[in-house]
C-alpha cells in the first residue's frame, strides 16, 4: 500500500507537458517503430502505433515523425504545464524503392515467427464460437475437432499446454469442463481487442512455461467515445470506450451474453436446455505522469448449464446392415462456474532506454458439477423397407439396457500472481535486455465424487479393471457388486511458484544481410504441499535461441531457425490421476523443440502476398500421459512416457480479392508415445492432416454485400476409445472432420462504404448480416457412446455427433 500510494502521489516538479498519441498508414495500420523526436528527446512508437512523449512545456516545439518507409512529418505545439496533447498521425508511404531493407516495423514479429491476426478479421469471420480461437482454428498448426469448445491443440499438444496472455497478463479457464458445450465463453472479449500474435512453436523465453504455443493479447487504449452492439440469435454484447477531458483517464468496458440453445436443439438428443452465460469486462487506464502509466482489468464472469436430455436415435452402420441405437432419459445436469480476475499493471518509463512494469493479478474460480442421468437404451435393427409403416423404426433389438451416471463435483480455486519486468535498450550495441521475476501462489479445494452403474439385459456389468470370470447370462457371476466406475476423491492442494526469465536481443549486418538473435532462459522452481501432501521442490532451467536472417536478394526473403529446452511444471490437473489423487511429485515435462522456417513475401497481380513455410521437431521426456473425453483432460500424473513430434506447416495469405485478406493452410504432423517401454503408438493429439481456408470477398456489382468463409478439414483423431480402457489395447480413430461455416454481411456504412441518408449518420458503422454454421451439414463426431450386445458379447462404438446445418443472423452497430 505504500509503494502504491507513493507512486500514484508521484508529481513531477519540471515545466513539462506530454504528447500521445497513434500513428497509422494510409490503410488505418498502426506504424510500429516510428521515431518521434523533439530536440534531444526520442521514443518510437510500440506494434500498436502508439507513442507518448515528454516535451518542455511554455515553450513553441517541433514535433518530428520519421520511419523508414514513410515521408517525414513535423507538428509544431506550444503546451501548458503539466498538459496532455492527443496527436494522431496518418504517415504517406515514400514513392520511390528503398535501396537497402531495414528489419522494422511488422518486421519484428516477422523475425520472431509470430503470426498477427487483425481484429476486423476477428470480428467479421462466422463460426459457431466467434472470436480469436475461430480464427486460430484456421491457422496451419492449430487442431480442434469441436465447434462448441474455445479450446485447441497445437502441434501435437493438448489444450492444456498452450498459454493465454491478455496485457502481459496470465489468464485461466474453469477446471471442470467436461464439455464444450458448457464452456460458454471465451475470456477474451473480441470488441476490446486492439492486437492479436500467436506463436506456435519456438517461442522466446520471456513467455511461460508451456509447452506447445503463446496467444498474446493486446486491448485497446480509448482515445475517443466509441460504442459497439453486436447481436444475433447466439447472444449479444455492448462495449463503450470513454476518455476524461485531461485524456489522463480512460476505461473500456464490454457485457456480454450467449445462449447456446440454438446449436444444441441441432444434435441428435432432444433436450430441455437452458444455459445463462454472461460476463463483465472492463479496463481502467491512468496516465499518472509522462513517465507513469496505470491500467486495471476486470473481469467476472457466470455461467449456468442447465441441461435435461429426453430422447436420442441414432443410426450407424451399413446399407445392408442399419442399426440404430435409441435412448430415452430421465434426470437433468446443473452446472455453474463463477469466475473473478482482477489485476493491476503499472508501467515506469525510467528514461529512455529502460522501463519497468509490476504486475499483480487474483483469479477465483468457484465451480460446481451436479448430474444424476439415467440412460435407458436400445440397440436394434432398423427397418429399411420404403413402403413399410415402420421403416426408420428399430424392429428387432439385439441389446438393451441402461446406465445410469451420477456426480457432485466442486472446486474452489484462487491463484495470486506478482511480477516484475524490466526492458533494457542498449542503442550503441544494437541490442536489448529483458528481464522478469514471478511469485505464484495456487490454492485448490477439490470435492471429486463420480460413479457410473451398467446395465446389459438384466445384469449388472462389473469394473472394467476387475479381472474376473464373466460369462453372464450363461453362468453366474461371483465377482464384488459395484459401480462399472467410481472415482471419490477430496483434495486440498497448495502450490507456490518462483519464476524468472532473461534474454538478449541483437540486430546486425553479415556483409549486405541483416540478421537477428535472441538468446535467453527461463528458471521455476515450485513446491507442492496440501492434506497429507508434502512434495519435494523441484527446480527446472530452459534455455532457448531464435536466429533470422535477411540476405540482401532481390526476392523479400527470411529465414528463421529456433528451438530449445521447454519445460512444463505441472498445474493441479496435472497432479490428478485416473482416481482422483493427487501425486505432489509429478515432474515438469521437457519438450526439446526445433523449428526451421522460411517468410516469403511477394506481389501477385500488384497485391501483396507472403508464404510462411515451417518444419519442426519435438523430443519430448517425461511425459504425463493422458486421455481425451468431449473436452475433459485425464493425466496419469506418473511421467511413464517418451513421446516425439514432427511435422511441417504452410500458410499462404495476401488479398486474393483486392482489398481484403485471405489465407490458405496445410499442417502435416506425427505424434507419438512409448509408455513404459511397451512400444510407439498415436498419442490422443495425433491429428495427421490439416487444411484450413479464410476467405472473403465482396460483389463488384453490389460492393455492400461482403462474403466470410471460414472452411476447416482435419483427419481423425484416435480418440475413440472409452476414456479408462488401456490404449494399447484400443487405437480407433474418430471420422475426419469437416466444417465449414459461410456468412453474408449487408454493409450499410462502414469505413469504405459512406451513406448520404440521415438515419445513418449517427453510425460509424453498421451491418446487418446472415450466417450458415456447418454449411455441408457434415457429421462429425467428438467421441463414442459403447453400448454392448450381450447375445454376441460386442461392443458397438455409436459415434456422439456435434451440430448440424444451423442459420443465424447477425447486427453489428459502431458509433
């Protein structure tokens, strides 16, 4: 409290004033690295094109903006003291070639691997779940076989290995999902996003200790009032951008709600469904002084699932052979996830060559799963005579019997996150240093209590892992009566972790080529204690290096090679195994990582165009194997595993259509697992082909009709099996999925379409759109049902099938 009493009441005593403000191109892209100069006074302006400068105040100054690529530009001001100036420049692009290349501007994230989504593209891009994880689905790498879920894998890993960073800062999803259709939504809220890089693979060190990819967040700073509705049968949200007359305070602030009733009524169980997700977000800013910034962000979020499953007829099988299988239920699921995150970042610009933040952060999360279910089945044949009044229907049964599923499922979790960061430029080297520290304290109170009773004609179906004579019907069986399954569990868990990162950075010339090298280290150190739970402490070190390189060629080419030691210390569902206890001394797992890739930018017809091409190669050591249930996550939490990953991506993206951006991608990977020296088999995430099409388009003839295709094919995952049987025993895979959602938007005013009419002047923009969600109407399956035939002793995997061909219609208003 003094520290931050002290900062705040900080007053600077020099006659000085303050500018700020954006820099764009002529195409509204914000211009990264601009030198802004008053006198001896320099910054340059961050990816945002965003910069703030201290100036002498009372007195005439000149303003000057320059860049490589751009045309000079000088401003002359005269403030008073202590006053802020906004000063938004719009740079024109330099006619004639440049005769040497400088890595700058987007160049930085070029050199870095890092693929930068803008949040235009975000916004206007159908799916099922609309928002940055829609869109990184389509990028070459990134696997998801579930339109109702947020998460994703990349490049062999699972939804748990890949970080999520909004402003510098951590965030968290609930812990007991098991489906995505209870996820609700996403923690970003797409209409405060103002910057979106993504890295999936090689990364530098001064991201966390993940093993597979890195989405980095940035939200806008407001420097106007600005108001956004966003509506359509799914949900709707409001979000208004406020600033203070000194420009000293600004805040942004979005409420959000979403209904997912519209895509569950499309699955084959006919439900009673009534979900309530909603969420608050907001984000403070306070420009204290020209060397002090100020930001809050907030968030509290609730979601309730309510779901009642009543009937469900589904039909596999042959031509010559239908079969279906019916089930009619009784019971209901009630579910409800409460989250809070609040954090505090301050920024001290010391001079101009360093800059410190401190970072504070408390995530809450209070969740409970209670379902009791009872599923009565059928399995039978169906009748497939078209004349006959009961074709469709099941006439012969070859099994029936029930199961009946029961759970009371709590958890209550608080994280607490500090953490410092410096920034270091050193000008006469060409070079930085960037420097981190990090305190984490998780605290988990965990009520498991699961079981599962089987039925097939009459007789009750033992433990799967019970080995005993069962020769039911036909003789008696002698074995103990209970639950098919059943996990009860209670844990108090506390984690406390220390973490500290360092790396260089360096940009140099080797005769007419310019190339690039980052160097650094990443240390955790972490102790897991609770009830009857003392853990050993544990340390591990991951260096990692990226080099690039720009030979001076004719073509616009770079090359990339990075790579190094990734290390992952496990998070509490990591700690849990099959049984629901909890092993203190799971390792870290280690994942040695190259990546070697090439950026190719080119024109095509006078439009720009840029392929990205990338092979990589994982060895991976002490691994917690796992399994894949919807979206629920199963450790071993034993490290009995090696596994390896190899694989190549390829991205083509430019203005197929001038005008707007498009992109075409293709993954191809290989993973697999040894565990316990049993031998190689796929792992759950071994996704071997991938493509991936976002495309849009308008009408020549009708330039107020836009088009949005968002296409996706990924081969089957193996993650057919029942989630408690030995994988070695079972490795059938699920139907490829195929996916693609279209989406026609009516533009009545926007950027580049104006209107004369008086009812639109209030609007900076407006459309009213319609959308296709799984326009081909694919079957496509996220796990299987196994239902038994007790005549012929059978197991019948019944795929569970995702939405089908769902409409929806869509209104967005900016003022």
């Amino acid at each position: 409290m003094i520290l931050f009493i002290f900062i705040t009441g900080f007053v600077s005593h020099a006659q000085t004033a303050r500018v700020k403000g954006v820099l764009l191109d002529e195409s509204n892209m914000p211009i990264e690295d601009a030198t802004v100069k008053v006198g001896d006074i320099t910054t340059k302006s961050n990816e945002n094109g965003f910069f703030q400068i201290k100036i002498p105040a009372n007195v005439k100054v000149i303003i000057e903006i320059t860049h490589v690529s751009y045309k000079k530009s000088t401003v002359t001001v005269e403030l008073k003291n202590n006053e802020d100036y906004e000063l938004n420049v719009v740079l024109n692009q330099k006619s004639e070639q440049l005769g040497e290349v400088v890595i700058s501007g987007g160049g930085r994230k070029r050199v870095e691997g890092v693929t930068t989504i803008e949040p235009q593209v975000i916004r206007m891009i159908p799916g099922a779940n609309a928002g940055v994880e829609n869109i990184l689905k389509t990028l070459p790498g990134v696997y998801s076989n579930n339109e109702l879920s947020t998460q994703y894998a990349v490049r062999g890993g699972n939804y748990d290995e890949n970080l999520v960073y909004v402003n510098e800062i951590e965030v968290y999803r609930p812990f007991l999902i098991r489906s995505g259709q209870q996820e609700g939504l996403s923690f970003t809220n797409t209409e405060m996003v103002s910057n979106v890089d993504f890295s999936a693979g090689g990364f530098q060190a001064k991201y966390g200790d993940k093993l597979s990819s890195v989405l980095d967040i940035t939200y806008r700073r407001p420097t106007r009032f600005r108001a956004a509705l966003d509506a359509s049968l799914l949900g709707g949200s409001a979000t208004v951008d406020l600033v203070s007359k000194n420009q000293k305070w600004s805040n942004i602030t979005g409420i959000r709600y979403r209904n997912n009733s519209l895509l569950v009524n499309s699955q084959e169980t006919q439900t009673n469904y009534t979900p309530t997700f909603a969420d608050v977000q907001t984000q403070i800013n306070y420009d204290a002084s020209a060397k002090w910034e100020w930001s809050f962000l907030g968030n509290i979020s609730q979601n309730k699932y309510k779901y009642e499953p009543l009937t469900r007829q589904t039909n596999f099988g042959t031509i010559d052979e239908p079969i279906a299988l019916q089930v009619f239920y009784e019971g209901q699921e009630k579910d409800e996830y409460v989250t809070y995150f609040g954090a505090i970042k301050s920024t001290y610009q010391a001079n101009e060559n360093s800059k410190y933040k401190f970072i504070g952060s408390i995530y809450h999360t209070q969740e409970q799963e209670y379902f009791d279910i009872l599923a009565q089945y059928r399995l039978g044949e169906i009748d497939s005579n078209i004349g006959s009044d009961t074709f469709g229907d099941v006439v012969y049964s070859r099994g029936v019997g029930s199961q009946l599923t029961h759970a009371r499922n709590n958890l209550d979790a608080l994280i607490v996150n500090a953490e410092v960061k410096g920034f270091h430029d050193i000008k006469k080297k060409s070079s930085q240093v960037e420097w981190g520290f990090k305190y984490t304290r998780e605290d988990i109170r965990d009520r498991l209590v699961e079981w599962e009773v089987v039925d097939s004609a009459g007789f009750s179906l033992p433990q799967p892992h019970i080995v005993l004579p069962n020769d039911q019907p036909y003789t008696p069986y002698y074995g103990p009566l209970a639950p098919y399954q059943n996990v009860r569990a209670t844990n108090f868990v506390q984690i406390n972790r220390f973490s500290g990162y360092g790396q260089w950075n360096y940009r140099g010339t080797i005769g007419s080529s310019q190339f690039w090298v980052n160097a650094g280290a990443r240390v955790h150190d972490w102790k897991v204690q609770g009830d009857n739970l003392n853990g050993k402490n544990q340390i591990v070190f991951s260096p990692r290096a990226q080099f690039a390189i720009k030979p001076e060629w004719r073509t616009d080419m770079l090359f990339r090679l990075s790579g190094g030691l990734y290390q992952q210390p496990p998070f509490y569902r990591e700690l849990r195994d099959y049984s629901g206890t909890v092993n203190p001394d799971v390792k870290a797992q280690k994942s040695y990582h190259i990546v070697v890739s090439n950026d190719y930018s080119f024109k095509l017809s006078g439009r720009p165009f840029k392929l990205v091409s990338e092979a990589y190669y994982k060895i991976l050591d002490d691994v917690n194997t796992y399994t894949i249930d919807n979206v629920r996550i199963r450790y071993r939490a034993n490290n009995d595993a090696v596994a390896y990953v190899y694989g190549a991506d390829f991205r083509l993206n430019g203005e197929f259509v001038p005008g707007t951006e498009s992109w075409f991608s293709f993954g191809y990977l290989k993973t697999e697992e040894n565990q316990n020296d049993r031998g190689y088999i796929s792992r759950p995430t071994d996704q071997r082909l991938k493509f991936g099409l976002l495309f849009q388009d308008y009408m020549p003839a009708l330039p107020n009709m836009k088009l949005y295709l968002n296409l996706v094919y990924n081969t089957g995952l193996p993650g057919g099996s029942p989630s408690y049987a030995d994988p070695y025993l079972y490795q059938l895979r699920l139907n490829d999925y195929r996916r693609a959602d279209v989406g026609f938007s009516y533009v009545f005013k926007d950027a580049t379409i104006q209107s004369t009419k008086n009812w639109l002047k209030k609007f900076k923009e407006l459309s009213l759109g319609f959308e296709i969600y799984n326009m081909f109407n694919n079957q496509n399956a996220i796990t299987n049902t196994w239902v038994r035939d007790v005549y012929t002793k059978s197991q019948y995997a019944i795929p569970n099938y995702m939405t089908t061909r769902t409409f929806n219609i869509k209104l967005n208003a900016r003022w």
